[in-house]
C-alpha cells in the first residue's frame, strides 16, 4: 500500500470539498442567514487538514487497484462525516448520526431522509443538501480528475472503482478529457432542465434544487410534501414540470456514453446499444402495466398515465421523487412492479443506482447459457453481450457482484431487524432502497415517510449501505480485509 499517495489524493479530495461548501455559504449569506459557523469550521478543518497531504506530491507515484479502492473507500466516507457538520453545527439538525445519515444520503444519491419538516430547514443547508448529490451523481473522484489531472495509471484505477457497472472505459484517449467530458454533459444537461423547470413557472431557487436532485439521481425534496406540493404553487404549470422531471429521470439513468457517441454523430449506432434498449423496454413495459392496472384510482387517463410514468421513471433511476402514496394507493400488482424495479436500477455509467441493467442483462443470458449447457453438454456456448463474446472476468465479476450484494442484503436486513422491530416489508425495502441508492421504501418507510423513527445504531447500518451501494460494494468492503493494507 502506497500510503503516502493515498493520503496526497485524500488531501486533494478535501481541497475540492472545502471549495463546495462555498457556494451554500454564498447562498445563505445571499439569504441573510446566519451559518457562517456552520459552513466555516468545516470549511478550516479541510483546508487545515489539505495542505500538509499535498504542500509535497510523493516520489513514489506507483498506484495499483487497492490503492485506488482505497481511496475512493476513505474519500466518500470521510466526505459524508466532514459534509454533516454544517447540518450539526447549525443545530437545525441535533443528531450528529441523523446529519451523517442526511449527508451520506446525499452524497450517495440516495435522498432517504430523516428530516420530518424540511422546509424548515435554512436556504443555505437546503442547498448544500442538494449538491451533494449533484456532486455524488457523477462522481466525487471523476470531478477530481477532471480537475487535477493523475497519471492515466493512477485515474483508471480512480475512475474503475466509483464508477458503476460491471466494466469502465475511456471514451477517449485520456481519462482526464474522459472526465471533462462526462462532467461537460452532466453540467449541460442539469443546466436544461432548470431552464425547462423555470419556464414551468417552478421558482428559480426550487429548481437549482430539483435539476441538482434530478441529475444526480437523488430525489431529496425540498417541500414536506415533495414534487406533489408544486399542484398548489400558483403560477406554476405543475403538469409541464412533472412531465420534466419525468423525462430528465429517465435520461440520467441513461449511460452518459449514448449522449457522447450522439454528440459525435454517432446517434444510430447509439441508439442500438442493448442496455439502452432494455432499459426503455422496461420503462415502457412498467408504465403500461401500473397504468392499467391503476386506471380506476385517478380522475382521468392522463393523470394515470402521468404518475405512472414519473413513479417508474423515479425508482428506476433511483431518483425516489413521488407524487403519489404508491404504497397506500396503489394495487398490489403495481407495488410488486415497483419493488423489481428497485432492483433492477438504471443503466451502467449513468447516475443512477441498483444493480444495473447491463448486470440483469448479463445475468440471464449467463442463466440461460447454463441451461443450453446442461442440455448439450459438449455444445460450444458462448455468453453475448452487444454481440461480442463477454470476457471471462466480467462473468465473474458480475457473479461476485451479485453473491456479495445478496449477503450485504440479508445481513443488513437481519441486523436493522435485531435493533428495530418494524416489519418485515418496512425493513426489507427500507434496506433495499439504501443498498440500491432509490430513498423510499414500503409501509413504514414509504414515499411519504422518513427514517427518522429508526435507532441511532440501524441509521449507520443503512449509512454504510448507502455508501456501500453507491461505490458497488468492493470499495468498501476491501477496507475490512488484513491484506489491503500491507505493501
């Protein structure tokens, strides 16, 4: 282990961190809010903290996967404890482990709450709220990259352990423009929507705050009532907005790859991408059944149609935005579509959480190899993914995946079981939409419920779950291993 360049990237990650808390310290000074304590000691703690972990670049530069699992490990966690400080410093949210539960929450995009009433929370904390998971979506390590550029070595390492999906890849050459690149989308896309919510007649602040929730795939809403609320703001074309949300939902759950190789004229092969065809087959699919299945509850069609596609779109991207009590509404068909969809998650290299689509994709035709095989033992059977034969190691990997994710399931469940003695639906779902990054869950944690009733010991389980889910599992988990740590 490279200690001495684990702790230069370290410094460098909380450079970037002490430079964020400066837009929500403008916006509560823009205000007239007094938090400048709040963002202020967090803000000394992580300059003083930098400096001496990058006032030298190590001479040893070598860089391997653990040091970059590592890394990406510490960063997120460390990130999330410094980033709840401005929350408890305000005192607006007593509970240190209630502001770490909000701030990995954010980070992790995951906008399960704890807050009961969050419109009284102050402007400037409602904004550093948001961005955290402006600032998760993408990535805290590609931003850094796109930033201070590493060694090609050292940024795939980086980039492979918190980017999602079963394989990461440069679009370019450099991983370095790769991330500018990445990020330039992000940024152009969120910037869209906030015009397209603006001209709903959304007001300016509510939609920095929701194209921040909507790209990054987080879902925290700013009113008690969340998106539903905006029926009752005049001036606003709440319809048009939901129609918005719906469609930007969606397009960052998306692989941000497909936007690339449209911007380069390479939309017809784009368009053809397994994962992207699956993954609108399956939001077309779901829209139609719960529409159909929940005709008789709304007034008309397009109301139906219209909140089935915004709730399908939110748990599939596992933005966790509602409009509706699905839970208490809802059919049991329509809710079973749902919690599958909490499963399957969005698309590999999008913002988005879950398992990921190009995972379930792999994971059938491997189950489906495997039949063929059992059948025709001595029959030459490959697994295709785009056509092409999928490399032994992705199998593997995506195999290892999926057994490590199914035991961090049943052991979170079993453990928020031991110390809360909610039911068995509340506390599978509650875990469920942690690990996979979505924020509302069933009965006692559904979309118009918060955690807030859970045990300080649960909340921490599901903080580890949450930032676990959002690194994929081994980052994290590597860190509990003897072997990590020796040279």
């Amino acid at each position: 282990m490279n200690y001495k360049m684990v702790s230069y990237l370290l410094g460098q990650i909380f450079k970037l961190e002490a430079a964020l808390l400066l837009l929500p310290f403008a916006v509560s000074l823009i205000y007239g809010e007094n938090l400048i304590l709040a963002f202020a000691i967090p803000f000394l703690i992580l300059v003083a903290v930098s400096i001496p972990l990058t006032i030298k670049k190590p001479t040893d530069k070598r860089f391997y996967a653990k040091e970059g699992f590592v890394v990406v490990a510490f960063s997120w966690i460390l990130l999330s404890l410094i980033g709840a400080l401005p929350f408890y410093i305000s005192g607006e949210v007593p509970s240190f482990i209630d502001c770490f539960f909000e701030t990995a929450s954010g980070f992790s995009t995951t906008g399960a709450t704890v807050i009961n009433n969050v419109e009284a929370l102050s402007k400037g904390l409602l904004f550093w709220r948001s961005f955290t998971h402006w600032i998760g979506g993408m990535g805290v390590l590609v931003f850094v990259l796109a930033i201070f550029p590493q060694q090609e070595t050292q940024s795939i390492f980086l980039m492979k352990a918190e980017s999602p999906g079963p394989q990461v890849g440069k679009i370019v050459s450099k991983l370095a423009i790769t991330a500018r690149i990445l990020y330039g989308i992000y940024i152009v896309m969120t910037v869209v929507e906030f015009i397209m919510l603006v001209c709903g007649g959304m007001p300016v602040f509510d939609s920095i705050l929701n194209s921040f929730a909507t790209a990054g795939t987080g879902g925290f809403a700013i009113k008690n009532g969340g998106i539903a609320d905006y029926r009752l703001l005049e001036g606003c074309n709440y319809i048009y907005c939901e129609y918005v949300i719906s469609a930007f939902m969606i397009l960052f759950g998306v692989n941000f790859n497909i936007f690339y190789l449209i911007l380069i004229g390479k939309a017809k092969s784009a368009l053809k991408n397994e994962e992207f065809l699956v993954y609108l087959g399956v939001i077309i699919a779901s829209v139609a059944a719960i529409t159909i299945n929940t005709v008789n509850i709304y007034s008309t069609f397009e109301e139906t149609f219209r909140t089935s596609l915004f709730q399908v779109a939110s748990i599939i991207s596992t933005t966790g935005f509602s409009t509706t009590d699905y839970d208490l509404l809802w059919p049991q068909l329509s809710k079973t579509i749902i919690i599958i969809l909490m499963f399957f998650g969005a698309s590999a290299g999008s913002t988005g959480g879950g398992i990921k689509i190009a995972r379930i994709i792999i994971l059938l035709k491997t189950a489906v190899a495997e039949i063929r095989r059992t059948a025709s033992p001595h029959a030459v059977i490959s697994v295709k993914y785009e056509g092409k034969p999928i490399e032994k190691k992705i199998l593997q990997s995506t195999s290892a995946y999926l057994i490590a994710y199914l035991l961090m399931l049943i052991l979170s469940v079993i453990a928020v079981s031991i110390f809360d003695n909610f039911d068995l639906e509340s506390t599978f779902t509650a875990v469920l939409s942690c690990l996979n990054n979505i924020g509302p869950g069933m009965k006692a944690f559904g979309p118009t419920c918060s955690f807030a009733s859970l045990s300080a010991i649960s909340k921490i389980i599901l903080s580890f779950d949450m930032i676990t889910g959002r690194l994929e599992l081994f980052p994290v988990l590597i860190l509990f291993s003897r072997k990590t740590y020796r040279n």
